[in-house]
C-alpha cells in the first residue's frame, strides 16, 4: 500500500520534515517515492512553515494513497 507521511529531517531539537508519498513497508526516512511537500514546525517570522503540491496530493489520494491523521489534518489547514 502507498501512503502519504512525513520524513523526518533537521538537526537534533531542530525537526524538519519532508512530506513524501511512500510505500508503507519502507522506513520512515528510508526509499520515497516523490516528495510533494515539507513542513517547518520551528517556523518564525516570514518563514514559511508549510507547503505542498495539493495538485499531486489529490492525484496519490486518487490513486488510493493514505494520508496519515497528521498530513489530513494539514492540508485542510491549508485549504482554509
């Protein structure tokens, strides 16, 4: 099965996070896909802290990718 998560990147204490469309037995930060965004939890100030293609999310949910509760509850932010 594909899935839609985040890969962890960054220094220690200092998180970053690739959003990758993934098979789900592939280790968390190991073999993707495609990489179709990234999320900046530390963001400030004009940093962007969130972004994503929502054109090749869409095609991987139509393809019948799963998102994790986490991305789903981005992208609507997102959408807003």
């Amino acid at each position: 099965m594909v899935v839609i998560r985040m890969a962890r990147g960054g220094a220690k204490k200092r998180p970053f996070y690739q959003i990758v469309v993934a098979d789900k037995r592939a280790p968390r930060d190991g073999r993707h896909i495609q990489k179709i965004g990234f999320f900046n939890p530390l963001a400030r100030g004009q940093e962007e802290s969130f972004r994503i293609d929502l054109d090749s999310y869409n095609a991987w949910i139509a393809k019948g990718a799963k998102p994790t509760d986490r991305i789903v509850q981005l992208v609507k932010q997102a959408q807003k």
